[in-house]
C-alpha cells in the first residue's frame, strides 16, 4: 500500500472495526468513543489518509451549492447575513445549505466533513467562539478549496475575510453617549477569544480616551454567554454601590444591553435620565422594548452579499492568472434611540 | 435506449444543450429560462428520466446526516425546533444542514433536490405559505425516502407529522381575554392557505361562541406578509372609529401583536386598561417590550426531538414489519403577561 492511497477498509481492517466506525471516527461524529477517535485518528494520520482530498479529487462537475456555517441561526445578526448570501447565491443560480454550531469546535469540525462530503463548491465561515486552532480550515485552504470568512477573522494567513468595521462601530457609540452628557460609562463586553470583542473593546477605550475620560477595569465585563440573565446579573452587581456606579452602559449586543436594561430599572433607575444604554446588532426587537434602545447596526445582508460575491469569484476563478480576492470591511450605522437621548 | 434508463446526457443530446443546463434545468435553479426548464422537463418526462430513484439506488450507505426544511430560521419558533432537532441528531451520530425556503414554493422544489442530490438520510419539513401542490414531497414518500412533517401538516395520505395543537392554543388565548372583561375581541390572522391559520381561527371563534360572544367577520382580518409594519397599517384601521372598535386583540403570532401594540399606543389607548393583547408564539423579544406580551408558547423544542425521534425510527426500519410511526400532537402553553392582564 502506497502513502496517500489508504483507504476506510485499511484502516478498519488493522482496527477490526467497521467501514462505518472509521467513517464516524474520521467525521468526529458523536456515538463513537474518544478511544476508538484516537485510534482511527492516529493511524489515519500513520498512513496518510486523506479523505477530503480524495473527496474533492473525485468530484467531476460542480453541485451549484455553496455552503454556510454560522455559530446560531437565532442570532438576529447572522439571518440577516443569511438573506444576503441567499439573495447572490440564488440570483447565480447557487443554492445554500447551512450548518450552525452553536458555537462549538466540535460541531464546527463535523460541519465542515458533513459539507465536504456533500459535495458543495465552496463555504462561508463564521467560526465558533470555541475556536482558537484554525487548522481545520486550513487543510481545506491547502486543498484550495473555496472558502470566505465572514465577521470574525480566523489567524490564518491568506484567507478570504468580509468583515465589519467594529472598532469604528464601538467608538460610535460611546463617543455619542459621552455627547449625552455620560462620564461613567461601562462596557459589557463580548468573549475575549472573539476579535470582534477585543476590536469593540479598543474602539470603546479610544473614544473615552478622546473624551478627556479614563476608563476603569472594574466597569469593563466579560459577558461569555450573552444571555439576558447573565447581563441581568452583572448589571445588579455593577449598580448595586448607590454612591459609585455607572451612568452608562455600551453593550457587546442588544440581549446583553436589554438584560441589562431591566436591572437597571427594577433598581428605580430612569433610562435614559439616568442612565443611558447603548446595544449592537440592531436586533429586531430594539425598537420595541422600553424604552427604545440605541444601537449600532451592522450591515448584515450587505455582509452576506459580498461574501458571497467573493466566494463565487474564487469558486470560478480557478484559471491561471486568477488572483486572490481583496478583504472587505463594511461599516457599521449608529442608531439613535429613547434609550441614551437625554439632550434634545 | 430502455424507459426509465435516460440519462442527463441523452437530454441533453436530444436537445443540443449543455449537461450542466439539463441538471440545472431539473433542479429549477435560477439562472436558466423557463423555455429551456419547460423543454428540458417535458423530455425527461417523456423520456422517464427519475434523478431521485437513481440517485437513491445509487446510494450504498448511509451519509449520517438528516436535512431540514424550514421557512425562515429568523423565526423564532423554527429556531427553538432545530435546537430540537440537532438535540436528538447530534446524540444519535447524525449531522444536520439546514435549508431555508422564504416562504417560497420554488426554493422549497430546489431544496429537496439539493438535499437528495446530497444524499441525506431523510428529511424534516415545514413546508412554505405558498405550497398549495405537494406533489414535489408525495415524489420522495413514493421513493420511501423518509421524511417528517412538522408543524404545518399537508394535504397528502400517509404523511408522518408532528404537530401543534392549534386549536387549543387560540381557544385558550381567547377565553383569556374573555375571563379578563374583553367582550369586542378581534383576530389578526395568519395566511388562509396554512391549516395552522384555519386552526388557531376555529380555536378564537369557538371560544367566542361558548362564551356567547358573536364574532364579527370584519374583526377577523388576515396578515399575509406577518410583519410588524402590516400590522401597525391593519391595527390602525380597526381602531379608527372611535364609537365602533375592538377592545381586544388576538394576534396570529407576537410580531403581528407588536405591530398592533405601537398602533394602539399611538393612538392613546392603553395596554392593558382599553386594549388587551395576546400573541403567539411567545417570541424572544415578547417579555421585553412595553407592557410585556402575553402568549402562547409552542414546544418548539419538543418538536424538534419528537420530529427527530420519528425520523431516525424510519431512517432505521426499513425492514420487513415495519410500522410506520404514528403522528404526534403537543400541546401549547399559555403565558400570561401584562398585555392581556386588567383584572387584578
């Protein structure tokens, strides 16, 4: 047997286990132990079984399918994305499948076999807050097959990425509260393993650093989950002190700012007299809680459109002389809303 | 050349265009005209052509993932199912990708043939607000490709659903509304051609008549699109007359009641005082807007794994005895919040 030519039967034949077990194995499927994963793994490692080449090698005629894989289709923002992709993929004759991960590595590994072997002709990516090794991406890359990263930036080098100025969008935001008058302004944050958290964060510092303002450590929260409860939560622990408290909060996203939001008033607090909120995503109830909330909302279907456009360029371009697709960054829109407009 | 043994390639032949356009002409995939498509289709009619049959006899094992069809993943409720749905899949070995249709009969074609073309092991399905034909899905059940209605049940004989009890839900939403004083209750209803409209209709007219209310048919006005703009317009005109309007919403799903909420306060009444409201649907956003929703929450979820449990049963049983599992239907929930609550 030459390196490279294993197949599934080698590997289930020196494992006695089944064609089945291995293909599972192989797939990270769930229902298969971490002891018979590590095995198969390893010995698909030893002889240099390479099923997505082989996969893609195979594959004679395009299957007109593009593939989307985004940690949850709940997430206001990412169905948004979602219409843009359709709206492009579609329009070139393409269809679209999706796969979220719910934020999980696992999930996201899966994913990408599940996609690989149904034969679709390129992928957009949004990558699960779990993610810090991008080397599942990167055997696809390696592969040249198609792919385009949308809203978080993977640490590769050479990839594709569309991807929202969010620096500019935080920086917005609280450059326009401390124009209502707030000083103390807090920020919830997003997971601190997102780029998009740490580019937030800097745009936030940076506009209380222009401000003349200092920022303090204590009123910068990590919100992992972003659920409405935990931002409850923190939101109570941060005003709780009646003498050194906030009078403003820029939220990661509008849950984490609503959550907020109804601590701040089960507290006897009046937004935005006295404390002024400032969400992101523009979420599609933003504009029906009490009261109104601001928001910085990010160009989701313009998303979606261009990462598609670009991922039908790679996915036709493969003749000599293509060259690489430039990055895009779109930018984001400040919202007004009741809830941080205390100056008419 | 035998009937039923045509290939891509003898169409295409015949007709003198690519394979690539025949293929893409079969799946209605946009970007070919309708001349062509109608060409195309009455040949590989004549001819026998069955991509499916032969796709499917092709198929020598499993690929471990199930598909499912949906109308709109924005939509909270189709959310909160495919959480379900992956629950189950994900516990038993098997991956999950998703397709959306908008609500739109031709995409709703174009998916199952990309989800066979992909060789999935069955599929979920919520059909779209416009499929009134359902012989795209009668073609898979004559295939015995296994597949699981969920939600919105069609006109077809031996179908295996999971489904809502509708009915129940909208008769216990408006006897609500009558237990709180509301005597003059108007429905917003869903699109007439979807049985869960006609369901949660019958459901409201039924608990108006035990409750010896009449129902006036210009209170029963339907909202096709679902958007909250609709809504505002519709509410707006059934409150217009001052001596002669409702006193009393219930709305097909909580985004029409959000509408109908902004019209109301617009217009100076108050919630719950002059007004009451009740959804359906129990959204995300529903407990934080202004007063809180109250609605009627599906088990979405407990669609999902049920939909699921039943699909993974005939992905198994293909053996001789098999018994086709039976239908499911849950039961709803009633969430009571301040919208509807005048009565201490």
């Amino acid at each position: 047997m030459k390196l490279g030519q294993a197949t599934i039967k080698d590997i289930a034949k020196e494992l006695n286990v089944s064609t089945s077990t291995v293909s599972r194995a192989l797939k990270d499927y769930p229902g298969i132990s971490d002891e018979t994963k590590r095995k198969v793994k390893e010995l698909a490692d030893r002889l240099n079984y390479r099923p997505n080449a082989v996969a893609l090698s195979l594959r004679k005629s395009k299957s007109f399918t593009i593939g989307v894989i985004i940690p949850e289709v709940v997430h206001f923002f990412f169905s948004t994305v979602i219409s843009g992709v359709e709206e492009v993929a579609h329009a070139n004759g393409y269809n679209v499948i999706l796969v979220q991960t719910n934020e999980k590595l696992s999930r996201e590994k899966s994913s990408i076999e599940t996609m690989l072997s149904n034969q679709i002709d390129g992928v957009l990516v949004s990558y699960s807050r779990e993610t810090t090794d991008f080397s599942h991406f990167k055997k696809l890359m390696d592969l040249d097959f198609p792919i385009v990263f949308f809203d978080r930036k993977p640490d590769l080098e050479n990839t594709v990425n569309v991807t929202v100025n969010d620096y500019q969008g935080a920086y917005d935001a609280t450059r326009h509260l401390v124009s209502q008058g707030y000083v103390k302004i807090a920020h919830l944050a997003g997971p601190s393993n997102l780029a998009i958290s740490k580019r937030r964060k800097e745009g936030y510092l940076k506009a209380l650093e222009d401000a003349g303002l200092s920022g303090r450590p204590d009123w910068i929260v990590e919100c992992p989950s972003g659920s409405e409860s935990e931002s409850y939560q923190i939101a109570m622990e941060l005003f709780k002190d009646k003498t050194d408290r906030p009078d403003a909060i820029f939220a990661h996203h509008d849950i984490v700012a609503a959550g907020a939001m109804i601590a701040i008033k089960k507290l006897g607090l009046k937004i935005p007299e006295d404390v002024g909120v400032v969400g992101y995503s523009n979420w599609q109830f933003s504009s029906m809680i009490d009261p109104p909330l601001s928001t910085v909302s990010q160009p989701g279907f313009s998303i979606g459109e261009n990462a598609t456009h670009l991922l039908l360029d790679m996915i036709a371009g493969k003749e000599p002389g293509y060259q690489r697709p430039q990055d895009v960054m779109l930018d984001t829109e400040l919202v007004i809303r009741k809830s941080s407009l205390r100056v008419p």
